[in-house]
C-alpha cells in the first residue's frame, strides 16, 4: 500500500497536474503540483507492478495528469518510466538537482519528488528519456555482456602467468615458454587428481586448468555474442555498416546513444552535443575561441575516434581532408579533432550535396603556429547523421 505523507485535496477533473518521482531500489516518492507550482501532495510506493499501479491511479486522482518528471529512467526509474509510458503520459528525464536551491531548502526525498515535478512543470533541466521498449534495448543487453566477458579473459591470462611463475620448479620448466594459445591449450588438459590437492604442485595445476578452461569458456561466449550482435546491427542500421571504417561495435554505440526513440535527437547538432564533440564557445573580448567538450556520451565520443583513426589509415577523402586542414595551419591533433566533429560531417560520410561550411579556427594563437592563415569563426554546419533516423520532433535535447 502507498504511505501518505501528505493528502491530495478534493479531486478536480478539469485540473491539470503535473507529476514528480524521486526513484529509488525499493520505493518510488512521487510529488503532485498543480499549475501553479503549489505542492498537492507526496506519498510513497513500491517498485513492483502493482505499486506502479498504484502510483500512477494516485497520481490520476487529483486531476488530469499533464506530465511526469522522473529521476534515474536508466536506472530505477526505468520500471515506472515505462508504465507511465505505456498509459499515454508524457515522461521526461530530470537531470541533476540545482544545488543552489538544495543548499537553501535541505534535502529529502519528498523534496526531490517536488523538485522534479517542478523541473516537468518549468520545463527546466529536463531530457527525453531513452523508451527502452524495443530492439536497441536487446542490443545494449548483449553488448553489456559482451564487454564483460572481455575484461574477464585478460585477468584469467593475467593470474595464469603469475601462478606459473611463482610454480613449483618443474611447471616453468614445462610450460613457461609456450606461447599464448599452446599454454591455454596445454594447461586446460591437464587432468590432476584433486585428492592430492594438498601438494603445492597438484594444486597449482588444479588451478592453472581452471584458469585456462575459463579462458577457453569466455572466448567461446564472446564469438556467440558476435554472432548475436552483428545481425541484430545489421537488421537496425545496415547503412550505417555499410560506411568505411564503421563496424558492428561502433555503429552498435551509435545506436545506443540514439536509443529505441531516435526522434529524441531532434537535429544534427544535437547529436553532436549528444557524443560530445561539439565545440563549446570560451569566447571573452577580444578572444575568440573555442574549447573541447568534455561532456556527452563518452562512448559514442570514442566510436568516433575509433571511426576517424580507422579511416585516417585507409580512406582517401579523410587523408585528404587532414592534408588541407593540416596546410591551413592546423595541427595533425587539431585536423583529427575537427574530423570527429559532427560539423560537416569531417569526412567520416559523405556529406550533403550543396551545403558549405567554414573551417574551424585552430586552438592555438597564430603567434605559435608555423604558416598561420586567417580562418573564419564557426558557423552551426550540418553533423554527423544520428545512426536511426526518426520524425523531428520539438522538445527538449536528448539525455545521454
């Protein structure tokens, strides 16, 4: 049952409310204002079906529900994220509290829930949040599995060759000079008899089979979940595949930082801003500049460096471009950092007929570059394109 901290006044059907929801693992606080900002009420559910349930019949009672601020959709709030969703009511994304307003009014978790009703009612400090509903979901299940299951082999090598050197005398002679896959292979068939444990040499090779057969296990599970993963990319964006020097593991990112709802990324230079590569002006009198973004998706910021190094090497348009930007009087970090930056979109694909675009000027004062030239500012240019496409759409900027 919902605990009440405070009553909802007389239910008015012809009033609008807006919603608040602090989240957490085993409770949801929610908060109701009305238009006006004035609290309603705040009461206490749990985050099982029948408290969301609940939650959302509460939250309807004083009136027509006009939307929902919710904390943590990613998180704890991706249960209740999606039955206010699937009930037709609008939810965004609250991003971090203003810690101004926590300092002067405390902090608690009914004011966190006010405080995101109120973020939904001003529309301030908010995001559309992922839906989660569909196939990208199943690709950011797999891939998570998969990035563990990769991280794990390299520690079982790790304690493998570290057993091996502090071994009884005979194990190095053995096998210490095998290479990788030969040691793998060798110590997995070993067939020690576990009664004779207590030997410090039958011990040691009890665990050096168990290392190399989860070794052997995990390359086995990381193969299957390529095969997974490489047709479930190819079915959601086989274009984007298409493009050289973007593979399963970058344009699997792509999607995942474009979610099951990509009209969330209602323009390029919101992707842009999204990934994290879009140059922030750090402008003052007379100095004109800009600076590197250090916010975004990181992850979608390393599948473009990994897209821009890869078709450094091997695509002549990119060389090309370095070469031009490079004689402009950019530096080589300079000129790979502009062909990451979705603003044209820097050779990494192909880029739309008939748009034109200003270079961006070189972080450096030209006192301290060799054949400096005089560039013009940046102008806001096409971006790289969002992996899936969708409807634009007029709300807020996308979260991460």
């Amino acid at each position: 049952m919902a605990s009440m901290t405070s009553a909802i006044p007389t239910a008015q059907p012809d009033r609008v409310v807006i919603g608040g929801i602090d989240t957490h693992k085993d409770i949801d606080v929610a908060a109701l204002l009305d238009c006006a900002g004035m609290v309603l009420g705040t009461a206490e559910f749990p985050t099982t079906r029948a408290g969301y349930r609940q939650l959302l019949g509460w939250m309807g009672s004083a009136g027509h529900l006009g939307g929902v601020g919710v904390e943590g959709t990613g998180s704890y709030g991706a249960g209740i994220c999606r039955q206010l969703s699937a009930a037709g009511v609008e939810v965004v994304e609250v991003n971090r509290p203003d810690r101004s307003q926590r300092r002067r009014r405390g902090k608690s978790d009914a004011l966190d829930a006010a405080a995101a009703a109120e973020a939904a009612r001003s529309r301030n400090r908010i995001a559309i949040p992922k839906s989660r509903d569909g196939q990208v979901e199943a690709l950011r299940v797999l891939r998570l599995t998969r990035v563990s299951a990769v991280k794990a082999p390299t520690k079982a090598l790790q304690l493998l060759q570290q057993l091996i050197v502090t071994a009884p005398e005979q194990l190095p002679d053995q096998v210490g000079e095998l290479p990788r896959m030969e040691l793998i292979g060798c110590c997995a068939a070993w067939r020690p008899h576990s009664h004779d444990a207590a030997d410090p040499s039958v011990a040691t090779r009890i665990a050096l089979k168990k290392l190399a057969r989860r070794y052997l296990q995990l390359a086995e599970e990381i193969s299957d979940s390529d095969t997974l993963l490489d047709g479930l990319v190819t079915d959601l964006a086989p274009q984007l595949i298409a493009v050289t020097g973007i593979g399963t593991d970058t344009a699997g990112q792509f999607l995942l930082t474009a979610g099951d709802n990509p009209e969330r990324v209602h323009s390029e230079p919101a992707f842009a801003m999204l990934c994290g590569v879009a140059p922030l002006p750090a402008s003052s009198g007379k100095t004109q500049r800009h600076r590197l973004n250090r916010g975004g998706d990181r992850q979608a910021n390393r599948a473009l460096h990994v897209i821009a190094t890869t078709r450094k090497r091997c695509d002549h348009r990119t060389q090309a471009y370095l070469k031009k930007k490079i004689a402009e009087g950019h530096t080589r970090r300079e000129a790979t950092r502009s062909l990451k930056t979705p603003h044209r979109p820097r050779g990494l694909l192909p880029a739309q007929p008939g748009t034109s675009h200003r270079p961006v000027p070189p972080s450096r004062p030209a006192s301290r570059r060799a054949d400096a030239v005089k560039v013009e500012p940046p102008t806001r240019g096409t971006t790289l394109t969002a992996p899936s496409t969708g409807t634009p759409s007029k709300t807020e900027e996308p979260a991460p």
